[in-house]
C-alpha cells in the first residue's frame, strides 16, 4: 500500500496537541517534543525520591541491624542506582524513549517487551497500594475515628485528578509542594532535637544486641536495599526523554544520579537519625508523634508527591501493553484510573503485610531488566556492533519475540528467585537481585553473539536522526 503523505502543517498541528497534552505514552517523543530543562524533570523525580518508604527503609535497617551497616548499604544503593540510572537516562533522553518502549527494540522484541510492560506495571501499582498504606496508617494513628479503610479510599482516589494532564502537571505540583515538605522536615528535626531520644549515644554507634557491623547484618541491608535500586533507575526513564537536547549531558547526569542521591543516601540517613533516636521503624508513626497533626500532614503531602509519579508511570506501563497486545487505547487518563482503583484494591488487602517478600523479587526483576537495557546499548550495539545501532520501537520494523532480552530475562528472575528463597545460601540469598542481573548482563552477550543480531530488526530504517545513534 502506497504510504500516505500528510501536508506539513497537519503534522505540525497533530504534534503541537500531542506535546500540549503531554502523553507519548505509546510514542516517541519528538525533538520538537523534548522542550523541559533538566531542573524541572529532576524536580519532578524528586517527588519519588522524598517518598516516605526511602525514610522508613533508613529507619527499618538501622533498628534491626545497626546504623553503620544501614549507613553502607544506602552508600551501596546510591552508586548501583546511580550508575544505572544514568545509563538509562542517557538511552532515553537521546532516543526519546521510555523503558518500555526501549525494551522493544532493546533486545525483547515487539510482543516480547510487552511482558516487561506488563510487570513494571503491577509494580507501580504495587507501589501506589504501599505509600497510600503508609498514608492511611499515619493518618489513621492521629484521627482513630476515622476507619482506616475508608481513608485507603479516599487517598487512593485523591491522586487522580493530580495526574490527570501528564508531566507539565507533575512539575507544577512538586514544585508548590517541596517548600511545605522542607519546612516540615526541618520543623521534626528541632522538634526531635528538644526531646529525649530513646538512644543517648552517638546516633553512628547504635547496635542492637546481638548483632554487628558488616557481615550477616550488612549483607542483609545489602539485600533490603537490592529491592529498591532497580526501580528508580528504570523510573527515570519516562521523564529523561524530555530533556531538552542542548541540556543533554548535564540533564542526563541530573536526572540519571540527583534522585538517587536523595533517595537512598540523603533520605536514608533521615531515616536513620530519626529511627535510632525515636526508637521507631515506621516514619508514619514518629512524624504523628514529633509533629502531631502536622505530621499527618507531613505523610500526606509525602506520599502524594511520590503517588503522583507511581500513577505516571504505571500508566505509561499498561498503556503500552494493552496498545501492544489487545491494540485497546483508551488513553493515559484511563490507566491512571485503572492503576488508582488496582491500587485501593491492594490496600484493602493489606499489602503491607507482604512488603518484604514484595521488594524482594520485585528487585530480581527490576535489576535483571535495567542489566539487559544497559548491557544491550553500551556491548551489544555499541561494543559488538551487533543489531541496529539505534532503539526502534515501531511494530512494522521489529520481531515480535527476540530471545536476546526474552530468554536472558526469565532465566535470570528464575535463578535470582532461587536466591532470594535461599537455596544457593544465604550470600546469594542477600544480593539475589543483584546476582540476577549480572546473569541477565552475560547472557545477553552470549545470547546476542549467539543469534547473530537476526531477531532485532526485520529491516532497517532509514529516517532515524543521527543524533539517536548510539
């Protein structure tokens, strides 16, 4: 069939509704697309990197394990998170992609990426029902009077309308909110000061009985900390590739390393400052008691900050698949409804319960895909030269399956949660994730030298900008 030339002006006139209403959830974003400064998309991950579970995390490691080994293993998560965040960030902010789009011509395949899409997604919603838990809990434990069921409802649909008009929306919104959080935060940090602490010493030489600094206790932090680096990393992704191109090495390194920074090692160390001297693990809890109603204020605000950003890319994520698989496109206003509801629904069943188990293999996935995303650009494009030295994305010119991404995904989630139930021994059990995606790494080498590159592309195109190379 002969390709259909639409006028100019047309096109201009689809893409500027396109960028006005901010979506490319199932599309790469345009040059003319990629108009936000580093600042303003770093400003937006940040409303992830305050989430109240990187304090409570800080808080958790440091009460069961001691605060140097909690302390090592943030250090631990930054530079692993940090690494491969920028990895992804560079793929993405150059190719004006996201992590599910890139996993389609980044070694999965048409369908084949659609598996990826699928479970990033349940993860973000898995997400959503644990910080609207933590809200609810913390809100709950100032007003008892209010069911605490009732208010898993009502923030769970509260972050609705916060999402409804995409990214431009997500930067206005943290941008109003972060002041009010540091006032908080600084507010429970004199407070806190002022009162007894239930430690007396120094805050770095707390122990718990029984237990000590490195070994079993480190490793386990390690382990804890696995289940939440490959998250962040992949996250940035959805909002890099709206960084303006003369920003690109600057916005790359921002967005790819600044929320990790915060994430892991700045908002750690809160945790762990406030869970030693309050003697408490759950950050929901010693806000309400250090601020009373102004820290069920603080969780609030909390949480909707990172909620906003659960939905946005949970979106993204199931907009992808069911476009891919179904050829269903409601929308990105639907899925974001979808994945709020999904998230009530986990909540009312208590996902707090299972947190652990959760964070745990959610890390072997996680890890294991960013490993084949990363190794696929900088070794296998670009070192190997095998495949297209670009990331396509579009249907027409890609495989449904590539074994490549596919067979080095599941093999490695399938031996990294081996681990995790400790059948190689509690070492491997403590890294699962990140054993997971060095497997994931090697077998997409072996597997892309293997093929030959013949799965990648049925053929190649002629109208990628140089630009997006590799």
């Amino acid at each position: 069939m002969a390709e259909i030339i639409r006028p100019t002006n047309v096109i201009n006139e689809d893409l500027s509704k396109e960028v006005k209403n901010d979506d490319f959830a199932l599309e790469k974003v345009p040059l003319e697309g990629r108009t936000m400064s580093w600042v303003s998309i770093t400003n937006v991950t940040l409303g992830v990197a305050t989430a109240m579970l990187f304090i409570q995390m800080g808080s958790l490691m440091a009460t069961s394990f001691g605060a140097v080994n909690a302390l090592l293993a943030e250090i631990y998560a930054t530079l692993v998170a940090g690494g491969l965040g920028i990895g992804i960030c560079f793929i993405a902010a150059k190719s004006g992609l996201n992590v599910n789009l890139l996993a389609r011509g980044g070694g999965f395949g048409y369908l084949g990426a659609s598996i990826t899409s699928l479970i990033y997604a349940l993860n973000f919603i898995m997400y959503c029902a644990i910080e609207g838990s933590i809200m609810a809990s913390a809100v709950h434990e100032y007003l008892h009077f209010i069911p605490a069921w009732v208010l898993m409802v009502v923030f769970g649909l509260l972050v609705i309308p916060l999402n409804w008009f995409g990214i431009k929306q997500l930067d206005k919104l943290q941008k109003w909110s972060i002041p009010i959080f540091l006032i908080l935060l600084g507010t429970a940090f004199v407070l806190a000061l002022n009162m007894n602490p239930k430690f007396a010493g120094s805050i770095w030489s707390f122990l718990p009985k029984g237990a000590s600094t490195g070994g079993a206790g480190l490793l386990a932090c390690i382990g804890i900390m696995n289940g939440l680096v490959g998250i962040m990393a992949l996250l940035v992704s959805d909002y890099a590739r709206f960084i303006k191109k003369d920003e690109f090495k600057i916005g790359v390194f921002a967005v790819g390393f600044i929320p990790q920074l915060v994430c892991f090692l700045i908002m750690g160390i809160i945790g762990i400052w406030f869970g030693v001297r309050m003697a408490e693990q759950n950050p929901g809890i010693y806000f309400v008691q250090i601020l009373g109603i102004g820290g069920a204020l603080f969780t609030i605000l909390t949480q909707l900050r990172i909620n906003v950003t659960n939905l946005y890319s949970g979106s993204l994520s199931l907009a992808s698949f069911f476009e891919n698989i179904f050829k269903f496109k409601p929308g990105r206003p639907f899925w974001v409804v979808f994945v709020s509801i999904s998230a009530i629904i986990l909540m009312l069943g208590g996902v707090l319960d299972h947190i652990g188990s959760l964070l745990t293999f959610q890390g072997v996935f996680l890890l294991a895909w960013g490993a084949v995303l990363v190794c696929d650009a900088v070794v296998v494009k670009k070192l190997l030269n095998i495949g297209p030295n670009y990331f396509e994305h579009r249907q027409e010119y890609l495989f449904g399956w590539n074994p490549v991404g596919v067979v080095s995904l599941i093999v490695s989630c399938i031996i990294g949660s081996f681990a995790a139930f400790g059948y190689f021994g509690v070492f491997l059990q403590n890294i699962a994730a990140f054993f997971a995606a060095i497997i994931a790494f090697v077998l997409t080498v072996l597997l892309a030298i293997a093929t030959k590159g013949k799965y990648y592309s049925k053929k190649k195109a002629n109208d990628i900008p140089l630009n997006e190379y590799i």
